[in-house]
C-alpha cells in the first residue's frame, strides 16, 4: 500500500472537526504574539483541528482576534491547502516537529505537540492535510482545559456517580462523606 493511498483512506475513515479556542495568556499592551491595545475587546482566538479521538492534528500558528478572522482563517486554509509547503525538522534530539506554510511566507498550521520519532511527524503531517478538506467546523468558542457537556440521546440516562465497582453508596450522612 503507498503512502497516498494510506492518506486516502483516512480523509474517509477519520471524521474531524475544527474547534476554535480562546487564548489563555493575557495579551499587555505591545507584548504577546500579536501587539494589541488595551482597548481591544475582541479574545485573540487560535482553531484546533481534532480527530475521531478528540485528539488534536492540527493547531493555527498565530492566534488571530475573534471569532470571525479565525473561521476566514480555516476558510482560507481549505482553498489553498495545495499551494501550501509542509516542512518537517528536528527541534532537538530525538524531537521532531511540523509546519505548514506558504512557499513565501511564515507558518500557518504547526504540529500539536513534539514526536520521538521523524516518521511519526511525517505521519501526523499526513493526517493533517487528508483531514483538512473533510473537516466539520463546531463555531463555539471554548475555553481551553474545561470539559465540554457531551450530548445525551434522548432517553439516556446518566451514570450513577455513587455507585459502582467497589463503591458503595453511604445512606447513613445523605450519600455526602
């Protein structure tokens, strides 16, 4: 099997999505990746493609302000995916890491995280690009680190948090400890 083919059959098999999240770091005047004033009431926003396993392949180089700049930003991702270059390099020993960029330009897309080996890079690499073209987009804006609520079908109950392998429910202080 080559290696397009491989890429093929997870554009089919992985379904994604784009989620967008708002940036952490407080942004002072003149500091920070984009230079803002204090004013700006727009959050710096910076999407995140993320697989079938709700981990990440693919993160925006740059956080952009708002909601509205950083969906053209995907827009715009997915017409010019083809003109776009991808570079694989070693960070350090034994830590490979990723970037998509325009032939004149700086970085768009980078890795999520660092990879042991080169061949795991170039992997994550491919599964970036095969999801791009697929992806859904889910428009909320998500603070990073909080569980998002799961939806429930209709008719399911929740899990009993009391009970369970090796729990025992205590009725005598209300179920509280």
């Amino acid at each position: 099997m080559t290696g397009a083919l491989e890429v093929a059959a997870v554009r089919i098999a992985t379904p994604s999505r784009f989620l967008f999240f708002i940036e952490v770091m407080s942004v002072l005047a003149g500091t920070g990746p984009v230079e803002r004033r204090v004013e700006d009431t727009a959050p710096l926003v910076r999407w995140r493609l993320a697989g079938s396993n709700q981990r990440f392949t693919g993160v925006a180089a740059t956080a952009v302000p708002g909601l509205a700049a950083s969906l053209a930003e995907v827009d715009d991702l997915r017409a010019g995916l083809r003109l776009l270059a991808g570079k694989v390099g070693a960070v350090a020993p034994g830590r490979w890491t990723w970037t998509l960029h325009r032939p004149d330009g700086p970085a768009l897309v980078r890795a999520p995280r660092l990879y042991g080996r080169r061949v795991d890079c170039r992997r994550s690499l491919d599964l970036f690009v095969a999801q791009v073209p697929t992806a859904g987009r889910d428009a909320t804006l998500r603070q990073p680190g909080q569980r998002q609520v799961r939806r429930r079908l209709p008719g399911s109950a929740p899990p009993d948090a009391g009970t369970g392998p090796g729990r025992t429910a205590d009725t005598s202080t209300g179920g509280q400890t």
